[in-house]
C-alpha cells in the first residue's frame, strides 16, 4: 500500500498545480472509491502541509480541531453519510476539488492564507471589475521619530547604517532590520521622544533600554531618552507589541486611554485603536493591569478587554499568538464583524473604507496575509463570505 499512498500523494500534488491527466483523473477516481475516508484524510493533510511548507510566504498553523471545522465548512456538510455525488464518487472528490481550488488560489498570489468561515466558495470579483484602473498597494514598514524640540526624523530608510546621528543620541538601522534608538549620555536632561507611525505603516523599534516594540499602522510611543530613572515609562495609542528587558528593581509602565499596566520582563500586546473596548494579550511573563475603577494580574495566555466604564474582563485563550500575527504578516479577524474588518483595512491599506452590509454584525473568522494589494485582499475577502467593491477610491463592503 505504502507505493499506492506515494502514487495518490503525487496525483494531489498534481491536482493543485492543475497537472492531471486523462489517466491521472482515472487513478485518482479509483483511489478515492478503495480507500477507507480516514486514509484519504491523512494524506491530504500530509501534503497540503508539505506543498504550503515548500512556499515563500509563512503559513498559518491550525489545530486538529480547526482543521475538522475548514473541511466540515468545505463539505458543507453535518456528516458524510448526508452528501452524495453523481457516478458513486466519494464525497472526498468534492472536498478535493473545491479545496484546491483555495489551495491553487493561495499558491498563485502567495498569500499564505486559509481561512474558515459560513461561506467558502462564493464567486470572486476582482478589482479590475470594479471599475478602478489603479490598484492599492499594502502597507510597508515607515515611521517618523518626533523630538521634544520639534524635529521629525524619517525612519523609512532601508539602508543598513546610521539614519541620523546627534549630539545625545543615534538612530541606526541593524542589519535585523530594527532601528534602535541609542543615548550617548550626552544630554544634559531626559528628553520625551515620540515613534510614529502613520496610516499604511508600521515599524519595529528597539528603544533605548533594550526592551523591543513592534508599532502596528496609525500608532504611537512615547519615551524618555535615557530610560535610566526608577521607572521606565511609555505612552502608546494604537496597538503596540512588547519585549521587555527586565532590570532589577526598575518598572516598565505603558500608560493609555485603557489605563496603566506595570511590567517586570515580558512579552504582550496591547490593542488600543478603540476607545470603548482596549484589548491586552500576555504571552509570557506577569503584568499588573489597572483602569479607571478595575485592578487584576494577568498570567500567560490570557486575554483582558478592557471597557469605556473601566470593567476589565479576562479570559485564558487557545492559540495566544494569534493576537499578535499582525506583526508577523497577517490580519486575524477573531470573530470580526464588518466594521471591525473594516477599520484594519482602512489603517493598513490607507482607504476610506464604507459598510453597507445589510448584516454588518455576522461576525467572520479567518487569517489573510497583509502582503497583498488591494484587489488580492478583495478575492481573499470573498472567500471568507464578505463581498466587496473598489469604487471611486473607496473601498465599499456589501
């Protein structure tokens, strides 16, 4: 059996790249009339893993149960013994063939994209039809650093060397990729310094203690210069991703809209865009979150929302990392509805972005990658059941 499971591996590697023969659909017809469904499940998560491995672009993991769950909705089925096809196919020719045609999709426009969701296979419309004769590229990395003084300094430069060098301090970008901010101790008092970025950019920023901050599109942090007192304290709008570099006996504090949070050494995400629900997701260490009327301790893999009134609610999540997969190249919409969908869209790609769903509450799950154009991002959209339209420079979600 082993040179038939090899032979049926090949003929879906044909498959996804369009490749079969006359005799090659013949095969795969008689294999997947033989073989017991739970055989033809493992080889096919065996290489839909081996062919998006072999790709450029990073892929989203998924647990066994959200794998169950993708195929269900691609089946649209409630069980197998529910679905039947013509000429006594199995019901995994249908889950093959529709399934990849998303593989093909993804592998095409190396998206490094699958997602789940109520709809699956509804029709794709491109920007091109859409009556724009210009696409819209994604966001990239840039920022400005805003002295005390006044001074704006570009950090869009991707040459690897000093960007701006002063008296008290030096702006270089590592051969990483970072751009760390260094005091030369020069500087006759501490100044507060503010890392910006505008809508369409992002940026990662290691600031003058060490601790690494990650600036999602339309953010801001600010920070003393010499980060040498007693406490280490920042200011942030937006959402901002920290690794914090513990030092004895100095606090690191991030002030916002949301309230306070007090760290010792450790890995979160703080989610600030909305003033009415701010969200902190801890991945390692302990920090200390305050709001207005609120006080609770957060460990690993807890999430806390925090609300307008100052209630602050907490949760142990599945998958963490999820919260931050922005900052590795990826939208995740947990549960989004449109207007969420819509906010990310409009900061990332720089758009007025307009809802007129007749259902702009249904909420979608799904991780698309932030590489993409415009017109990619509306093909991805549609697979996860959101249709829209690029019109008149506007993005419009129906």
């Amino acid at each position: 059996m082993q040179s038939d499971r090899q032979h049926f591996s090949d003929l879906l590697r044909k498959h996804i790249n369009g490749q079969l023969s006359e005799d090659d659909t013949t095969a795969f017809d008689k294999f997947l009339n033989s073989v017991p469904e739970e055989e033809q499940r493992e080889l096919f998560y065996q290489v839909w893993q081996e062919v998006l491995s072999e790709g450029e672009e990073p892929v989203q993991t998924f647990s066994d149960t959200e794998k169950k769950h993708i195929l269900d909705k691609v089946l649209q089925r409630d069980s197998p013994a529910k679905i039947s096809y013509p000429s006594g196919q199995s019901v995994w020719r249908g889950a093959l063939a529709r399934y990849m045609v998303a593989a093909v999709m993804l592998l095409t426009i190396g998206v490094g994209l699958f997602l789940y969701s109520d709809r699956i296979d509804a029709p794709v419309e491109s920007l091109a039809n859409n009556n724009s004769k210009q696409d819209v590229e994604p966001g990239t990395d840039k920022a400005i650093l805003l002295t005390e003084d006044g001074e704006e300094i570009t950090l869009d430069s991707k040459q690897v060397g000093v960007i701006k060098s002063s008296q008290s301090f030096n702006i270089v970008r590592l051969e990483s990729g970072e751009i760390q901010y260094q005091s030369t101790g020069q500087m006759e008092s501490p100044q507060r310094h503010t890392v910006r970025t505008p809508r369409g950019g992002q940026i990662n920023f290691l600031l003058p203690d060490g601790s690494k901050v990650w600036l999602n599109t339309a953010s801001s942090l600010t920070f003393s210069s010499n980060m040498t007192t007693a406490d280490r304290v920042v200011d942030m709008t937006g959402e901002v991703y920290f690794e914090v570099v513990k030092r004895q006996g100095q606090r690191f504090v991030v002030n916002g809209h949301f309230g306070q949070i007090d760290v010792l050494g450790t890995k979160f995400n703080v989610n600030a865009y909305d003033r009415a629900l701010s969200t902190t997701a801890l991945l390692e260490g302990s920090v200390q979150l305050e709001s207005s009327t609120a006080q609770v301790r957060m460990y690993p893999d807890q999430l806390a929302k925090v609300r307008t009134d100052g209630r602050i609610v907490t949760a142990r999540v599945d998958n963490i990392n999820n919260h931050i997969s922005w900052k590795d190249g990826f939208f995740y919409f947990d549960h989004a509805d449109a207007y969420s969908i819509a906010a990310q869209l409009s900061r990332w790609y720089d758009i007025e972005v307009v809802v007129q769903s007749t259902n702009p509450h249904q909420e979608f799950t799904g991780t698309v990658s932030r590489k993409i154009k415009l017109s990619q991002m509306i093909e991805m959209l549609d697979y996860l059941g959101i249709k829209s339209k690029y019109l008149n420079n506007k993005l419009i979600i129906l």
